[in-house]
C-alpha cells in the first residue's frame, strides 16, 4: 500500500511539473504610457511637419502617398518603436506621427517608460490587451487610444519576430515588428 501511494505522488508531482511547463504563464504587460488622443487633422499635421524642416521632402511624400491609398485609418492606426531613450528622438517620433501637434492629448497614465525600459513600442488606435502564450503581443483596434509598452522582457534586441495580432481573432497586423506591419497601418522604427 505504501508502494501506491509513493507512486501516485510521484505522478502527481511529475503532472504537475509538465503541466506548468507546458502551460506556462505569458509575458506580463510592462505599460509604460496611456492616454487619450484625438489627433489633428492630417492636412495640419502636414503643414506642422512641413513648418518644422526635420523631415526629408521623400519622408513627407511617402507619408501622403500612404494617406491617399490607405484612407483616414491610415493616420489612426499606427505602431512605431523607439529603439532607445533619446530626447531627439522622441520629438522627431512624436512629431512625425502627429502626437506632438495632437488637438488633445490627455493622459491616463503618465509617462513611466525609464532608459532600461526600452526598445519601446507606441500604438496609436489599438489597446493592448495582453501577450499571449506565443509571445504576440494581442490589440483590440480603439481610435483614441494610446499605449505604449517596454519590448525589454519580450524582446529586447528586436530579434524574436515578434507578432502583433488582433485580440481573439486570428488577423495579423504585423508580421514582426522589428520589420514592419501591413500597409494600411502608419509603422516606424527608431
């Protein structure tokens, strides 16, 4: 009898250590900026960008051409990382993404992302809902969100082909954010 009951906790006990494995717990969300934005009209932000002659006229081309073929959600639906912490680069990400020049901007929870937070990644019309087991990091599409979350447990070095997918529905907005994103969503990388 006592045979058995070894045996049946060492069962147990093996179940358990292949079910938590097999189960294992995603990658927690490390949001480090919130807010609510309703972003300026796309002819401003073009007069904005223009006025402010950090951008190359091919950049502002470029940006047109993807507004006219994408329609409006083109400027609403964005994902942009900032590789590293940089006051230039901020400016230049959030100025060329209309952040910077944005009809309103309020914040729902403040800026927290510290230097050993980034890369970080900005999404614009999309909340993060969570990472899911395979690493993906799952959006529902809301206009006037913003989320911005540190990549630095999930993918520090921009090299595990991190997917952005549509939370409970098996669209993929991107195929690896280190390279890009469909389109039809405004995607960059600095």
């Amino acid at each position: 009898m006592h045979f058995f009951s070894v045996t049946r906790g060492l069962v147990f006990t093996a179940a358990v250590i292949v079910s938590s494995s097999v189960f294992a717990e995603a990658p927690k969300i490390s949001i480090c900026h919130a807010a609510l934005v309703e972003l300026a009209s796309f002819d401003k932000h073009l007069n904005d960008i223009r006025a402010s002659k950090r951008y190359e006229p091919e950049q502002i081309d470029g940006l047109i051409a993807s507004q006219r073929k994408y329609g409006r959600d083109f400027f609403t639906s964005q994902i942009f990382i900032q590789e590293e912490l940089s006051g230039s680069t901020n400016f230049d990400l959030r100025m060329f993404h209309g952040l910077w020049g944005a009809a309103k901007y309020r914040n729902i929870a403040d800026w927290d992302c510290l230097n050993n937070d980034y890369p970080i990644i900005y999404f614009v019309g999309f909340r993060v809902r969570e990472i899911g087991n395979d690493g993906s990091i799952l959006v529902t599409s809301e206009q006037s969100i913003v989320n911005v979350i540190s990549l630095k447990a999930l993918d520090p070095k921009l090299d595990k082909h991190t997917k952005v997918k549509i939370f409970q529905g098996d669209k993929v907005l991107c195929q690896d954010i280190a390279k890009g994103c469909e389109p039809n969503i405004f995607y960059d990388r600095e």
